[in-house]
C-alpha cells in the first residue's frame, strides 16, 4: 500500500513547529490537512515517521498527529457518485491496528506510551472488542502473563492504564448491542482481574511500595468501571454486590492506616460512590448502612489530602440525589402494586428507612461540619483565586451535573449537599438553621472569626429556594433585614460581599417597595466599594428585578448610574458564565429605556463610554455584545425606529469586519436584513462597506462567504449600492458558484450555493422589474453554467440540498416564462434536448408548494412542454399535472378577499416572529417585496392553463384516449372539466 511522501510530512511538521515565518507555518498546515482528507494513508506515513525519525519532538508530533486524524476520520463517510464511502478504509483500519500493537508492546519512554493510549482509546471507539480482537488478546494474554509471573513490574501497570483508558472510552457507547459487547469482554477478563486485584490488594497490605500503590489504585478504578460496562444490572446483581463488598471491606481497612493509603482512599471513596450512584438498589440494606457509616467517618476525620473529604462530599450528594429511590410509605404502597420484583420493592423500603434515619440522626451535626468546612480556606484560598473564580463559585448550580470532584471546589460541593440536605429534609433543616439565625441575632452577629459567619450566611441563601418547595415564604421563619443591616455596615469587604449576594437570593420574597430599597441599597454599596465582587453582585440583583418583575423604576437614572460599572467589568472580565449576565442586563436596560429622548439618551451612553466598549476587539465581549443586540432588536416589533441600538450594534461591526470573525459577519448581516430606511443610517452604512469593501470581495473563509453575499444583497436592495455600477459583483457570484459546486457534498457548499442562488435572483429581479433586459447578459453565463449542472443527476442526499435545487430551478424558470424560445436555444448550445431538460426537471418532485415557486414553476412548465416531442409529453403529462392543478385549486381559493387577507396575515405573522427574523436564510422585508414582483399573481392560472395546454395537445396531436392512458383517473377527470369549461 502507497502513502503520502514521509520526507513532505516531515518538513511540514518541522515548519509547523520552528519557521519563524507565519506563511509558511500556514501553508504547511493546509497541506497536512489537506493530505489528510485527500490521503488517509497519512496514518501509516505518521507511524513510519515515528518509528525511524531521531528527532524526539517530531516523534511525539507524529503521534499527536496521527491521533488526530483517527479522531476526525476513521468513521467518517463521503458521498461519491451517490454512494457512500468510508474515508478510512478496511485494509487501512487493520494495518494501523495491528502496527499501533506492536509499537504498543515495545515502547519504553513513558509520553510515547501515553501518546499511543490516547489512539489506542480513538480507534477502540469505534472497534472495541468486536472489530479489535487483537487488542482483546493482547489484554488477555497479557493478564495471564502477569499473574503466572507472580511479581508486579512496571509493565504490568502499563498494562493496567492501557486497559483502563480503552474501558472508559468504550463505556461512552450507549446502544444495547454495544453494552452487551463490552459486559461480555469484562466477564470474559473477571477472573484474572479478580486474582490481581487480590494478589496486589495483599500486597499493599503487608509490603506496600510505590508500584503496588499504583497498581492497587489503578486496579480499584477498573473494577468500578468493569461494573458499569454491565449492559443489565439485573443480570449482573450479585456480582456487582460482591464488586462492591470488595471495595467496601478493603476501604475500610485502609482507614486504620490513612497516611500510607491517602490517594488510594481517595480512589476507593469515589469509585465506591460512582457505584452506589448507579445501582442504588443492588446492594443490601447492610451494605448500604456500611457505606453511609465509611462516608461520614470520611468527612469526619482531617486529611492531609483535600481530595478525599470532596470525594466523601461527592458520594454523599450522590446519595441524597438518589432520594427518589427512597421514597414514603404511601408511595410505596402504590409502587409496590406496579413491581414487577417484590424483593426489589423490599429492598427499596428497607434501604429508604437506613436513609432517613441516618440523615436524621446526623443532620445537625452535618450542617455545622458543612458551615466549618464553609469558613476553611482548604482549596478556597482567596489569593489563588480570581475575582471571577469567587463570583463563579457563589453560582453552585454551575456544577449541579456533577462528574468529577476533581475540579470542583471544596465550596461548591459543600453548598450542593448542604441544598440536598435541606430539599430531602426540609422541616428538620430548616429548624436548625432558625435556631442559628437566633442565636447569631441575639449576639448582633458579632463572631469572632468572620468567616464562620460567612459560611452560615451561605448556607442561610439556600433558604428561598427550599421554602419555595415547601410552598412556605421565608418571612415565616426569619427576618433577613437585620442581617443585610449589619453585613452593610460592616468594614470587612468579606460581608459586604455577602450582603449584595443575599440581598440578590432573597429579593423576590420582598415587596415592591422593599426591593425598591433593596436596590438603592445594592447601587449604594456598589458605588461605594472598588471591589468587582460586590459591583458584579449588586448588578445581577437589577437583573433579577428587570427578569422577573414589571417595576416601573427610573430606568433611565439606573442606566446613568450602572452602565459605567457594567461597562468596566465587561472590560475586566474574562470568563463567558459572567460576561453573558452582564451583556443580558446592559440590553434590558437598553430595551426599558429606549424610548426615552434620544438627546438625554445619547448622552447617558456618551457618559458610560458605551460606544467605546462596542469599539472592543475582545472576542469574548465582542460575542457576547453580538448576540445581545441581536436579542435586543428582534425583542422590538419589525420596522421599530430604535436608531442608537442600531448605530451601538453597527460600531461593533466597524471595529472588528477586519478581523473577519463569522460572529461579526452573521450580526452585519442581521442589521442588514433588519434595517429601514426609517432609521436615517444610510451614510453609515456606506462608510463600513467602502472601508471594508476589500475584506467582504476577498475573503475567503468558507464560513464567512455566504453570509457576505447575503450583505452585498441587502446594500443592493437598499439601493446603497448599483449591481450595475459594480460589475466586479457578477464576477463574484460566478466564482462563488464554482467553488460551492466542487464543495456541494458537503453543508458548507449548500450554504454558499443557496446564498450565491439568492443574490443571483435580486440582480436579476431587479433588472426585469426596471425593464434593463440588455443587462441579463450580465448573468448569461451564470445562467449557462446553472443550466450544466442542473442537468446533470443528483447526488447529494443533504437535507438543505433540497432548497438548493428549489432555487436554482424557479431562478431557470423565470427565464423560462421570459423568454422561452430564447431558453430553448440556450439548452441546445449546450447539446442539451428540451425532453432531456423536462426528464431531468420531472426526475422526482422537487418544487416547493409555497406561493411564488409554485406559479412560476407552473407556467414555466406550461410554456416548456409545448417546446418538447409528443412521447416526452405524454411520459411526463402526469408529473406535470400534478404540479400545476394543486396551483389552479390555490389559485382560486384566493380569488376569494378574506381567504386571500388571512394568507398574507399568516406570511405577514410568519416573517414578523423572532424565529424568524433570527434565522440564517430568513428574508429581510425588501427581500420579501422583491420576491413577491414578477411571480404573476394577477396570471389567471386556469385560463392560463387552458390556453396553453390546448396548444401543447394540439401541437403534438394528443388525442384524448392516449392522454388517458398517461394520466390516473381523478386527474383525467379533472382536466376534462377544466378543458371543456
């Protein structure tokens, strides 16, 4: 088998890694990725370079190269001559397996390993085990291997994380087949993983060293994920338990000597947790007793690794999470009558009274260990943190899925499980904190160490939500105005910073006028501080009210007084959870007040510097700001008269077309389709296209082409600019097509297509509804070249594909009902025959039944069939029917004033939707008006018909028993009563 030139790849490798010149690290780039798509066998080239290049960088960039190209192409199917093909083919895929394995078995040097498990993992993705059954025998014998040998090596633990990473990539693969595949392959190894584990479990115990530590942690892992590759826990429940016994006695037994067996603990209690998560009702009342009492004496004890009271934090949230398992007695009741498995229903109650007793028993206990380990800096240390880290972590419900306590904080999953807590358990929960909140009133909230009262503070904000589920009001259980009181006066930015973030969580317990002064409250400490935390928090209060309230406040005095403060931590900020709430409050803002007087506005936005932050280049801000405004318009009626959003949202556009980023050429081409001549910003508009005129001609970015196309139409529609004061337009439209045409297997090309088809018909609209008929020879040889590929069969199975040859036919169409005869000699220069031409058009019904393809596609076909033979009339007199008689039953449906209304109501509604109005191929109002000329809606179309069928049968001497036998009798019927009329 031939592959790709290793020399080549090597230089472009090299040139990727030290040219100092951007071109050419640019040009080497897009040959690789070319060669990529164009030569899969680039990955024997790569493994070829890997395997006798010296140079350990290139090595290593051969690898993460080949891992890549799996990743993007080893499944991946092309269309070909309207077949599909792999990319990838089979002889490919096995001798790429089969090399990966033998390099595998040999390499040494431990980031060459990790490089060939991260593509071991890419391609069991796809083949594990079924279509791998070498890999299989390279795990099993491997296994016995190390058992029959009897000592640990540092091969064998290879081995193991090798094992590991393909399980876990496979165990993604959700279908049944797929999960029956992989419970086979893990029973098939059980034993010998049964006998390791045990061997170096032992070993641990008696002798423990750095490797068995590893081997033992790495074991402990595996056979938690063993379980979950079970395709059916029903099948599966006893060996589960006894997984689970397993790691549960051996957990136990290490925390009698915590200090040797940290990280393995730390293993052990999570993968312990994962387990119970997943097969809440496997295990024994016992052995979920025994879990609850290992969790608790986890959290209880102190480590030096942080990491195993979060793991301990993580199963107990598990835990609680899995309360609907654990349900009351009348739920059981009625549950038990639908099981299927009395022992399960059992079970569940038995394992549902262990839950709530032990919550009960501990519940007090665990709310103060939470508000201890609340106030510890553990990994919440302040001065690692940025402002934005701290304001991310007060918003829990970011990691409310869960999936690894890795990188989530010792707070975040402290404030999770305390919400837990109290959701399962209100009444009990709630009863404490209220005795705390007493207690800390009584004494003015004056704690000696103040981040004892934060962390009870915190906790105190989960109270809103939990009364909301009782159905109870927080005022019915405490006061929280002394606090705010206190924390505002306070000369620690710590409580400041809990008063704004309270104030923000009990805000809408408040009356009107209460939230009224909240507010001024909020502005006060906002305005009075420097720190980002209290100004961010104090915002998101205003946001709250504008969110879900209908106040009626001096918007245009918050305006002037946040919009600076908004303005200077968009500029700051750098994480997207923050920046969107700040953008979502800016554009509410401006939606509340936009309708005050320009004068007094402009200058609020000149005093906040606003117009200087839609000047920003920040991608993040930039995006954020795009789609704001693109809310914001559409959130006012079409055609509103809302100058300053438009001239904010086009300052945008003006300091970032350079950069050329999709987001900026999507928002321009938004306003585009959503400006009015009403908005007075023509001159605007001009200076951004005569100033960028070069960027939208020459990019060529393939995301960036067709919504450049769709502006170019939009700047002529609005006479801004003459197509034909433009000629380098034509030009552009003809080298679109092309380039769409070689892409048109794939979206990209159908998008650039659909938006070339688009400008392509206004041109050509325009030029007939101004009557400059010498200027469609402009377009005479697009028009050429659309007719050659029309005719050619179709391929391409896309979906949007469909609309692609919608458009491209109605435009062929209109020329048609132009100039038909002169159609007719276009076909025939390019030796096409019209039946040829009327086979292809019939091939399957591929016309769009809305009003204005429909006419157009019906006379145009009315005025072709007189132009083709008899037998290709009668073949196709049938399909031809079936198209233009729906058209006449419309036709006159709509002769009809109020049927005729309620239609253009239905579009006038349709188009006037935010849907619609924020979709990618949505129509612009003057588009829709150029769209609704020259589509012959005063044609009378069953006169139409009438006449020109009568002169296609009587030109090619049809008589009316050999239309029957081409025409299905309701239809025969039909034209009967309509030629006889």
């Amino acid at each position: 088998m031939q592959y790709p030139s290793v020399q080549l790849i090597e230089q472009s490798l090299y040139l990727i890694l030290n040219a100092k010149n951007e071109g050419q690290r640019k040009q080497a780039d897009q040959y690789l990725s070319s060669l990529e798509k164009q030569s899969p066998e680039i990955m024997l080239s790569l493994l070829d370079i890997f395997e006798n290049n010296q140079n350990i960088i290139l090595k290593q960039q051969s690898l993460i190269l080949l891992k890549n190209v799996i990743i993007r192409n080893w499944s991946k199917v092309d269309i070909q001559e309207g077949q599909k093909k792999q990319l990838v083919p089979d002889q490919l895929k096995e001798i790429t397996k089969a090399k990966i394995l033998v390099f595998l078995g040999v390499i040494q040097d431990s980031k060459f390993k990790k490089e060939f498990n991260l593509i071991l993992q890419a391609i069991s993705k796809f083949e594990f085990p079924t279509k791998y059954p070498q890999l299989v025998q390279y795990f099993t014998q491997g296994l016995q291997t190390i058992n029959s040998q009897g000592a640990l090596s540092q091969q064998a633990l290879d081995l193991i994380i090798t094992l590991k990473g393909v399980v876990r990539e496979v165990q993604k693969l959700r279908l049944a087949a797929q999960k029956y595949q992989q419970s086979q392959f893990t029973m098939g190894i059980w034993p010998q993983i049964n006998h390791l584990w045990e061997q170096v479990t032992q070993i641990i115990i008696t002798n423990p060293d750095e490797l068995s530590l590893k081997m033992s942690k790495n074991l402990d892992r595996f056979l938690s994920m063993m379980i979950f590759s079970c395709h059916s826990e029903n099948d599966y429940r006893q060996w589960i338990s006894e997984v689970f016994q397993k790691l549960l006695t051996k957990t136990t037994f290490l925390m009698k000597n915590p200090q040797i067996y940290q990280a393995n603990i730390k293993t052990l209690v999570h993968s312990l947790g994962n387990i119970q998560q997943l097969f809440s009702l496997v295990f024994s009342p016992a052995q979920f007793s025994e879990y609850l009492q290992l969790v608790w004496f986890t959290l209880t004890q102190k480590w030096k690794n942080q990491r195993i009271p979060k793991a301990a934090l993580f199963g107990l949230i598990k835990v609680l999470k899995t309360y609907p398992y654990y349900c009351t007695d009348e739920e059981f009741l009625t549950l038990i009558k639908t099981q299927k498995n009395n022992n399960i229903g059992l079970i569940r109650q038995q394992i549902k009274q262990q839950f709530v007793q032990f919550f009960t028993q501990i519940s007090d206990q665990l709310l103060e260990l939470l508000i201890k380990m609340l106030s510890e800096p553990s990994d919440l240390v302040e001065d690692e943190l940025s402002e934005e880290d701290l304001i991310e972590i007060e918003d829990y419900s970011l990691s409310d899925d869960l999936k690894s306590e890795l990188h989530c904080p010792t707070y975040t999953l402290c404030m999770i499980t305390a919400e837990q807590l109290m959701f399962r358990f209100p009444e009990l929960l709630i009863i404490k904190v209220q005795k705390l909140y007493q207690d800390l009133l009584n004494v003015q909230f004056q704690l000696a160490d103040i981040r004892i009262l934060d962390g009870f503070f915190s906790i105190l904000g989960i109270l809103p939500k939990v009364t909301g589920k009782i159905k109870k009001q927080v005022k019915d259980f405490i006061n929280i105005l002394p606090a705010l009181q206190c924390l505002s006066q306070s000369n620690q930015i710590v409580a400041i910073r809990r008063c704004c973030i309270l104030i923000n969580k009990f805000l809408l317990e408040f009356q009107e006028n209460e939230q009224e002064e909240l507010i001024k409250l909020g502005i006060y400490l906002m305005q009075n501080t420097q720190d980002p935390i209290v100004k961010y928090q104090a915002l998101m209060c205003i946001r709250k009210i504008l969110q879900h309230t209908q106040q009626n406040l001096q918007w245009v005095g918050i305006l002037e007084q946040i919009a600076p403060v908004i303005i200077n931590l968009l500029l700051s900020f750098q994480k997207a959870n923050i920046v969107w709430p700040l953008t979502q409050l800016l554009q509410k803002l401006i939606e509340k007040t936009q309708y005050q007087p320009i004068q007094s506005l402009v200058a609020v936005f000149e005093q906040a510097n606003l117009f200087s932050l839609m000047q920003s280049q920040q991608d993040l801000i930039v995006d954020a700001l795009s789609e704001m405004f693109k809310s914001l318009i559409v959130s006012f009626p079409p055609q509103s008269n809302i100058p300053t959003i438009f001239r904010l949202a086009l300052t945008i556009v003006q300091f970032n077309l350079q950069k050329k980023k999709s987001q900026i050429f999507t928002l321009y081409l938004f306003l585009m389709q959503e400006y009015h001549n009403g908005l007075g910003l023509q001159n605007e508009l001009l200076q951004i296209f005569q100033s960028n005129q070069e960027v939208l001609l020459d990019d060529s970015d393939m995301n960036n082409i067709s919504p450049i196309l769709l502006i170019l139409e939009e700047y002529i529609l609005l006479n801004i600019i003459d197509y034909n004061q433009f000629p380098g337009i034509i030009n552009l439209i003809e080298l679109r097509i092309k380039l769409a045409q070689e892409m048109i297997s794939h979206e990209i090309g159908i998008t650039i297509m659909r938006s070339c088809l688009s400008l392509l018909t206004t041109i050509i609209l325009i030029i007939l509804n101004n009557n400059r008929f010498e200027d469609l020879q402009l377009v005479s040889n697009i028009i050429l070249f659309l007719i050659d590929e029309f005719i050619k069969p179709r391929q391409n199975q896309l979906h949007n594909a469909i609309y692609c040859e919608v458009q491209q036919m109605t435009l062929l169409n209109r020329f048609i009902i132009q100039n038909t005869q002169g159609f007719i000699q276009a076909l025939l220069s390019k030796q096409i025959q019209p039946d040829q031409y009327l086979s292809r058009w019939q091939q399957d019904s591929i016309t769009s039944r809305s009003k204005g393809t429909s006419r157009i596609n019906s006379i145009a076909l009315l005025l072709f069939i007189k132009h083709v033979s008899k037998q290709s009339f009668l073949e196709n007199v049938s399909k031809v029917l079936t198209e233009v008689l729906p058209e006449i039953d419309y036709y006159l449906e709509t002769l009809d004033p109020l049927t005729k209304q309620k239609f253009q109501q239905n579009r006038i509604n349709l188009y006037s939707s935010s849907n619609t109005r924020l979709s990618t191929f949505r129509n612009s109002e003057r588009k829709e008006a150029i769209r609704q000329t020259q589509i012959y809606e005063d044609v009378d179309m069953k006169q139409f018909f009438i006449n020109n069928f009568k002169i296609a049968i009587q030109q090619h001497n049809v008589t009316g028993e050999e239309l029957q036998q081409f025409i299905q009798d309701d239809y025969f019927q039909k034209l009967q009563n309509l030629l006889n009329h």
